[in-house]
C-alpha cells in the first residue's frame, strides 16, 4: 500500500511544477510585453526625433521663425521618453528661453480677441525677444538638426 505521505508528496510535486511553469509562462509574456513597449518608445522618439531634425533644419534656414520654432522643438524635446529623464533646457538654452518668453503669447485666433496696438506691443516684444537669442538659438539648432538618440 502506498504511504498517504507519498501520496501528498507527489501531488505536491505536481501541483509545484505546474506553478512553476505557470509562473515562467507569465515571466515570458511579461518579457515580450516589455519588449514591444520599448519597440513602441523607440519607434515615437524616432518620428519625433525626424521631426525635430526639420524643423531645426527650418529654423537655421530662416524657414521657420525663432518663436514657432522654439515653441515646436521645446515641445517636442519634451515629448521624448528615455529611462532616465534628460534636461534638454540646460542643453539649449537659449531655445528654452524664446520658448518660455513667448509661450502664453496668444497666436491664431485667439490673437483677434486684441486690439490691433496690442498685438503690435506683443509682436515687437517677441521680435525683440527673438532678436536677443538668435545667435544662440541658431548654434543650438544646428546641433538639433543632427541629434541622434542615445544609444544608437
């Protein structure tokens, strides 16, 4: 007769490996979900990073006017995902200065709700705005217009 001990053993045994292989079937899928999240990540940074290569080429061009363009790329700079956040404001200064200087100034259709001599206070403070950074916002744009992702 076999042992009630032995009996118990076995089905525990049994009901062990089946956990584990349970448990590695779910790690694997976990493996692959996280896998195609990162294929995800890198496919959108690199759409944005073309984007970023554009409108950078623009604004050196002189294509794209400083404030559109520093509002565009600070945005988009800010858009990238990376496992450690990166402080593009330090890197382009003087991109993040326009930006910050001109980004509650209203634009398209919420410029008509001004008067007209409004609007040419708001224009000539952001021409001058854009007048005291083009200098330096032109050396950052060309170092825009050939960024590359870590790691690649």
């Amino acid at each position: 007769m076999i042992s009630p001990w032995l009996i118990a053993a076995l089905v525990g045994g049994v009901i062990i490996v089946g956990l584990a292989v349970y448990a590695g079937r779910l790690l694997a899928r976990l493996k692959l979900q996280t896998q195609r999240q990162q294929q995800a990540i890198t496919r959108r940074n690199e759409r944005i990073l073309e984007s970023i290569r554009t409108i950078a080429m623009a604004v050196r061009e002189d294509q794209c006017n400083l404030s559109e363009g520093a509002i565009r790329l600070a945005n988009l700079l800010n858009a990238l995902q990376f496992a450690q956040p990166k402080e593009f404001a330090g890197e382009y200064p003087g991109l993040y200065d326009l930006y910050e200087r001109v980004r509650e100034m209203p634009t398209h259709d919420a410029r008509k709700q001004y008067k007209r001599n409004e609007i040419m206070r708001m224009d000539l403070q952001r021409a001058g705005f854009e007048q005291e950074l083009e200098a330096q916002i032109k050396i950052e744009v060309t170092r825009l217009a050939s960024l590359e992702l870590p790691g690649r």
